[in-house]
C-alpha cells in the first residue's frame, strides 16, 4: 500500500470512527442516564412498599396495649419514626441531618423515603425509611454497555476498513497508473540517455570534436536527464527498495560527485570553494547518500547565479553547501520540503529532489537546515547522526 | 366498650372531689378506666407529647366538647366533665406521670425475628 494510499485511509477511518463511536458513546451514556434511574426507581418502589408494610404494622402496634411492642425490623431496610415536631421517637436506626422538604433523596451511597403517616399511629407522623443502594444490577449495566461499545467499534473498524478500501480504491488505480507510466517512461529514458552519455564520451576522447561548447550543453543536459532517471527511480522503487547500510567514506562520495557536476559548474562559471576533510565515514546506504549529495549539490547549482560562489564544507560532523544564489523569500522556505514545491519557478526540475532529501534525512534521522536570504544566498546544513 | 365510657364519664364528672394529693393514675385504676385507650387516642391525634399534654391539661381545666378527645357520639349518652378546681403545677406532674407511664417510646422494642 502506499504512502498517500495509507494517510488517505487513515484519515477517512480516524473520521468515520471518531463520529461513529460519538454517536455510540452520546446514545450510550443517555440508555446508561435512563437505565440507571430505572434501577434506582425500582429500588425506590421496593422502599415505597416497605414504608406500606410498615405504616400497617404502626396501626396494629397502636391498638395493642401489651408490653413489649415489637418494632418492625428488617436486615434490608432501616426505619425511624418521628412525630409531628420531627422529634425522634424509635427506630432500627437514628438518621442525621434529614432532607424533611424531599420525599426521596441519596446520601452516602443511601436512599432515603420520608413518608408521611395520618392518623398519627404511636404518635408517628413521619417515617423515615433507608436503603443502601445496590449497585449490582448498575455495574452489570456498565459491564454490558461497555462490551456493547467495544463490539461496536470492532464493528464498525471492520466495516471502516472495508469502506475506506472501497473509498481508496480509484485514487490507488490512479497512483498505480501514473507509477507504471513513471516506470515505463524512466526505463524508456534509461536506454537513449547511457547512448547520449557514452557517445558524447566517444567524440570527446575519440574523435576530438571541434564544437566542445555544445557538446558540454549536451553533456550537461544528458545528466541532468540522468539525475532525473535515477531520482524517479529512486522515489518509484522508495518503499520496496532494499537499503544496505555500510561504512561508507562521504569524502570519497562527494569528490566523485562533484567530479559527475563538474560540466554544470564549469558551465554555470561558479568559483567553486572546497573543505573537505579526508576519511570522513558514516553508516549509510550508498545510494540514499548518492541521492543526498547529488540534490543538495544539484540544487546549488541549479540555482545559482552565474559566476557566482560554490562552497562546499564538509567534515565528521557537518555537511554544508552554501551558494551565492538568488536565495529563497522566507514564504517559500516553510513550504520547501512539499514535493513539486519549487523556490523558483522560473527554473527546471520537478521539485523531487527536496522530497528526496527529505525522505532521507528522516530515515537516518540527519539535522538538517536550510538558511537562505533572497538574492544573496542559500545555505544547507546537514548534522549527520552519529 | 359501654362500660368502659361509662366509667370514663364518672372518672371525668367527679374532678372537684380529687383529692389533690392523690395519682390521678391509681384513681382511674380503682375505677377501671382504660388510661392507656385515652392516651392512645391523643397520641394518635396530636402526635407529640408536648402537644398532649396542653390538650389534656386545657380539657380538664375547661372541660367542653370542642376540646374532648372523645367522639361527640359519647356526649349524647354521658354529660361533659364537671370543671376541676386543681392546682396547675400539680396537674402539670400528674399529667407528666400519666404520659411517663404509657409513653411508647418505653415500650417499643426492636423486633429481631
């Protein structure tokens, strides 16, 4: 799957999930809301018909003049009587701080009822009845909604994921052609360009030919076509390209690279300033490095002035090439790394070789920097990881 | 139950020859006058005991019929309760006497079966 492929199906499951499981979420705490109360009103009912069994039993006691009066009692149920003036008169339990406006009330982790008893039965006129609460039947209800909404989001990913591919799946026909014609155009490129390339070799140590500045145009074109090939060939084969990590010596690397440049820079009359140290190694693959140096380098070139100064710093620790070019407005150098994003469009190229660098750096986790003022200069840096 | 109201209205109609140092409760013993029936009905009527005690100590101060705890049936077979000429603070502590001992607060228990 590819990259784009990847963030677009992402995206659409991120915003098809987030509203769905809302949605599921909003629905479920209202049934959780409205379920709960019906848990807690069957347990007020429970106490209602208590506080009934009790108020008959208060008349009974009242017409019975034997001694001792038996209290009714109950393990479940706590209750006090009170008279008119909410004086305690007996219970099986002496509540405090008694909410006397409210009929029913919960206060710590209880249910209260205060009923109210005419004819005043042993001179009760409010019976006080508690009930702890009982929270089992609403941890089961918690249980059953929260399994509910993990098989609804399992659901709902699955059919996500099925939408998403069937959403996903024009734009991945679409990647896929552009990529084979990409393919079929760069291998197509591959063949007339090493013929270009090998027979400008052929007049120039061969046949000496007189007309050496055209030539050089056709040199440079010629590689530059090259360059092309090789980056889209690069970026097509990116995530299915086997990456050789070795020690390889940078110092080597950019001389010869420099060396493949030097028709654009001998073309471009630039004042080329070298400080490279010798030997300096890092741990990457040769290619990506190849495709490093050669965008840095090419892009320093590209866009510079002619005549202009070519600096290029390198040791164990940096990496820097610094031009004296037309520079980058500070607008342009927040959108630099965006792949067909050029600096300046007056200029060629399709704006990969930044996606390139970027692709690397990231991949060896490199520090890298552009600095630029426009028409004066642009500066790249790069702090290898070691 | 006749008999019962009848030595009520007895009880109640010889108020002037208490002796004021007497119980009123040994009194309505001799007489067999269901004192626990009466303080019942006012329990059940005026719920606090407070409240009990003014209304039985008005009544006996001015016995009438708007006042009685009994129904106004019984005033048609039995004439109201002559006025007794008793000393307040001492019809204060008998009728303190008289709640203490049928007060229920004494008498409930829980039931544990």
């Amino acid at each position: 799957m590819l990259k784009s492929e990847k963030r677009s199906l992402f995206r659409f499951l991120a915003i098809y999930l987030t509203s769905t499981m809302l949605l599921f979420i909003l629905t479920t705490v209202i049934l959780y809301t409205y379920q709960k109360h019906n848990i807690i009103d069957i347990q007020m009912d429970k106490i209602h018909i208590e506080a009934q069994k009790i108020s008959d039993k208060l008349r009974i006691l009242h017409t019975n003049f034997n001694s001792p009066l038996l209290y009714p009692n109950s393990k479940d149920f706590k209750s006090a009587i009170f008279n008119i003036n909410k004086k305690y008169i007996f219970g099986s339990f002496k509540p405090q701080n008694i909410l006397w406006d409210r009929e029913f009330y919960i206060y710590q982790d209880c249910i209260f009822y205060i009923s109210t008893i005419k004819p005043y039965y042993l001179g009760a006129s409010y019976l006080v009845i508690s009930k702890k609460i009982d929270y089992k039947p609403i941890d089961n209800l918690q249980k059953l909604l929260l399994i509910f909404l993990i098989i609804a989001f399992v659901f709902f990913f699955l059919l996500g994921l099925f939408l998403g591919r069937l959403f996903v799946a024009p734009m991945k026909e679409s990647m896929e052609s552009m990529n084979r014609f990409i393919q079929d155009t760069t291998h197509e490129l591959n063949t007339p360009i090493s013929t270009i390339l090998s027979n400008i070799e052929l007049l120039e140590t061969i046949y000496n030919c007189e007309a050496k500045e055209e030539m050089k145009r056709i040199e440079i074109a010629s590689k530059t076509l090259s360059r092309l090939y090789e980056d889209l060939t690069y970026l097509k084969l990116n995530h299915r390209y086997h990456i050789e990590i070795e020690h390889l010596n940078i110092s080597k690397l950019l001389y010869e690279r420099i060396e493949f440049f030097s028709t654009m820079i001998e073309a471009k009359s630039l004042i080329l300033n070298l400080r490279i140290d010798e030997d300096v190694s890092i741990d990457i693959d040769k290619n990506d490095a190849i495709r490093l140096v050669d965008n840095i380098l090419s892009n320093a070139i590209k866009y510079n002035k002619k005549g202009g100064d070519l600096k290029i710093e390198l040791s164990s620790k940096i990496f820097i090439v610094h031009n004296s070019g037309i520079g980058i407005q500070e607008r342009d150098l927040k959108s630099i790394y965006d792949r067909f994003n050029r600096a300046n469009s007056s200029e060629g190229g399709f704006g990969i070789g930044l996606d390139i660098i970027q692709t690397i750096i990231k991949r060896y986790e490199f520090d890298f920097k552009i600095t630029s003022k426009e028409h004066i200069y642009t500066e790249a840096k790069l702090k290898w990881k070691r | 139950m006749e008999k019962i109201i009848v030595t009520i209205s007895i009880l109640t109609s010889m108020g002037n020859s208490i002796n004021q140092n007497s119980s009123c409760i040994e009194c309505h013993k001799m007489q067999k006058i269901p004192s626990e029936l009466i303080y019942r009905r006012y329990l059940m009527k005026y719920s606090d005991n407070s409240i009990v005690k003014l209304k039985m100590f008005n009544y006996i101060k001015n016995p009438i019929k708007k006042s009685s705890i009994m129904p106004k049936q019984f005033f048609l077979k039995f004439p109201m309760k002559r006025k007794i000429d008793i000393n307040s603070t001492i019809l204060n502590y008998e009728i303190d006497e008289y709640i203490k001992k049928f007060d229920i607060k004494s008498r409930l228990i829980l039931d544990n079966n």
